[in-house]
C-alpha cells in the first residue's frame, strides 16, 4: 500500500514509520498542524496538490481531523484515524458522518457513544506500543558506567508518576474563569469531591445537564455543554486535585518521583525530577521504578491510557486506577494492579514494595502480554484488515 501519513508533534510517528516499514508499506509524510488547532487555513488546497502528484490507498493520522476528513471524502479513499487523546470534540462534528471515515478509539465507552450517534465504520482499538525499541533500550542498562548509573538513579524511585499535574495556568484560568455564583462553583466543587472518590462511572456529565453557563464553543458540534463543562474543564481540575492528594499521601510513607513539566510547591515531600522525553527518557523510568502510576484523566471513561501501555510494555510495574477496558486484554492481579480509593493505593504500595518477586512476576506477565498483542504490527495489521477486507470482529 501507499499510504498518506498526516501528522504534527506526534510522538509516536517515528513507530509508525518503523512499523509501515516492516509490514512493506510505502508511505508519505505531510506535516500539518490542522490535526490540533482544527482551522483550514491553506490546507484544503496543499491536500489536493499532495493527491494529484501521487495515488495514495489511504491517509492515516493520529487523531482525528474533521478538516481532514472533509478533504479526503471527495477522493474516494480511506480516512484512517487512531484516537489516542480525549477529549477529541472534533469527533463531534457532523464530519463524523462522512464515508471515507475509519475511526479507531481506545475508550470502549467513546466508541459505544458514536455508534450510538449513528456514526459509521467505529471501532474499538487499544494502543500499541513499540516493544522492540523499548526491548533496545534493556542494552544500556546493563552497561557497567558511571553515566549509565547516574541516569538510572534518577529515574527509579519506589513509586514514580509521570504526567501533567494540569497546574498550567491555561488549565486553572478555565475553571476559574467560569461565570458561577458562588451556590453554582460550590456546586461543582461538590461534585468533583465526589466524582474522584468514584471509578468505573462517570457521572459528571449528568449532574452538570442544567448548566449553559460554558458557551465558547461554536460551530457543528455534536456534544451538549455540559459535556464540555465536564470532560473538557472538570475533568483537568480534578486531575489537579485528584493528582495531588494521591501523590501527598502517597508521600507520607514512600519515596515518590513525579516527572512533569511545572514547580509543584504544594507537593514538598514528592521529588520533582522535572519533565522527561517520551522516547528518551520515559522508559528508563518505567524500567527502574519499583511501582508506577496510571492516574487516568476522568474523560477518558473506559479506555487504557497510553502511559498505562507504555508502562507495561516496558516491562514496569503498572499500578492504576480503574478502567473498564483493562479486563478486555489483561487480568489485574496477574499483569497488573487495579487500586480501588486512595486507602487501597496506599496498602497495595505498601504490599508490593515488600513482595519483590511477586511485583517482578506481575510485570513481566503485563508485559508479554504487550509485547505478543499489543505491538505495533499487530495493531496495525488489525486495523487494515477491517479498513480493507471489511472485517466487523475485533
């Protein structure tokens, strides 16, 4: 096949690449930020020229685009999207609808949401993850060199989180921005208390039905307030809070590393190693720590976030919240460890540092589960095979 890759700062392009490569695929390369900040500018017609020099079998991207798949609908060839972030409110435009459109999203429940809508060629798709790069990286590890120790002490720790504190002050300035009265911002503050004692349901979007108070969003959109309300501002204020009190508490009794991109003053007993590189760094972390965290953002309802893969696949000890679509592929207590409230994480941490054997056995059982099913040409193959023998199981 040759296929047309449309991409912008994606960190998993350069797997991608090496995955096409290996499958046989010839493919293009069309850097283009309209993947994120979804305005056409002058892409409409650097599309046309790129289709008119060369035929294409389909294009792909990370993410979905409905700039992109308005131009692709007129050429009569797949628009394969691999949804990865959420919230994605691009899905929820009238482009859903378009013909070209294969959409691959790894949240069950987002999935179920869309066909729902009436949308077409939906389908639920977990994330891969590059095992054999991460496999590469073992080498290094095993190097008898000062620089090489050096590096692994920095990035072990009993417990370490790598991810936003959503401390930003975009993040912050949104729900502090907010036109409530002091009874409505009580209100949600109320609910968010509850809503992060809660896994497994999402009932934000419910109990903030009533509110038109967030009205910036405009256009075709599909989606009611409420749910921008919830999983686009809520949510990032409860991963704050959330975050915060997990990673306080967690800090009382253990050493905790965070590896994020601000200051967290607030946080004085947890180390802030400062923010690290996807692919340079971020592994040796997952390999080096004794435990490492997955605190899913709340508007990702079922799915397995990439850092709860990335962790498993390289061959790290993956402790986290509850997710529906972690019993689809894995069994927890012998791949990895679901905690059920901040007590449980607390007494889990404390069992598993004390157990070494039976952590390093749960971690290699996660990943070998990562490495036979959930690597890139596994995925990949999977994916083509519904695009383009019409394969309804997956």
């Amino acid at each position: 096949m040759n296929i047309l890759i449309i991409h912008y700062n994606s960190f998993l392009i350069e797997d991608l690449q090496q995955c096409m490569e290996q499958m046989g695929h010839n493919y293009k390369l069309m850097e283009a930020d309209v993947i994120v900040r979804e305005s056409d500018d002058n892409f409409g017609s650097l599309f046309d020229k790129k289709m008119e020099s060369e035929k294409y079998d389909c294009v792909f991207t990370f993410n979905y685009s409905s700039i992109i798949s308005n131009c692709v609908e007129k050429y009569n060839i797949p628009y394969i999207s691999f949804v990865y972030d959420s919230p994605t409110y691009c899905l929820f435009t009238k482009s859903i609808y378009n013909k070209c459109n294969y959409c691959f999203i790894f949240d069950g429940q987002l999935c179920e949401q869309l066909i729902n809508m009436g949308a077409s060629h939906i389908y639920y798709m977990p994330l891969p993850v590059n095992v054999s790069r991460l496999d590469k990286m073992d080498t290094l590890l095993k190097m008898e060199d000062e620089d090489v120790k050096e590096l692994v002490k920095l990035c072990s720790a009993q417990i370490a989180f790598v991810g936003s504190m959503y401390n930003e002050k975009e993040s912050q300035k949104q729900y502090d921005e907010l036109n409530l009265t002091p009874y409505l911002r009580g209100y949600l503050d109320a609910i968010m208390a509850a809503q992060i004692k809660v896994y497994g349901y999402n009932f934000l979007p419910e109990l903030t039905d009533q509110f038109s108070i967030y009205t910036q969003y405009k256009g075709d959109l599909l989606v009611k307030y409420s749910d921008i309300l919830a999983d686009g501002i809520l949510c990032k204020k409860m991963a704050n809070i959330e975050r915060t009190q997990i990673l306080q508490k967690l800090s009382e009794k253990f050493e905790v590393k965070l590896f994020t991109k601000r200051p967290t003053p607030e946080l004085p007993d947890v180390m802030n190693m400062g923010v690290v590189d996807y692919k340079l760094f971020m592994p040796y972390v997952f390999k080096s720590s004794d435990i490492n965290l997955n605190i899913t953002l709340r508007s990702i309802k079922t799915g397995i976030p990439l850092r709860a893969m990335d962790i498993m696949g390289a061959g790290g000890f993956l402790m986290s919240n509850y997710q529906a679509d972690f019993y689809r592929h894995f069994v927890p207590g012998e791949d990895l460890v679901l905690y059920e409230s901040h007590d449980d994480l607390v007494n889990k941490c404390q069992y598993y540092l004390s157990h070494d054997a039976e952590r390093r056995q749960i971690a290699a059982n996660g990943y070998g589960k990562v490495k036979e099913f959930h690597n890139f040409e596994v995925r990949f193959n999977e994916i083509f095979d519904i695009v383009f023998n019409q394969k309804k199981d997956v």
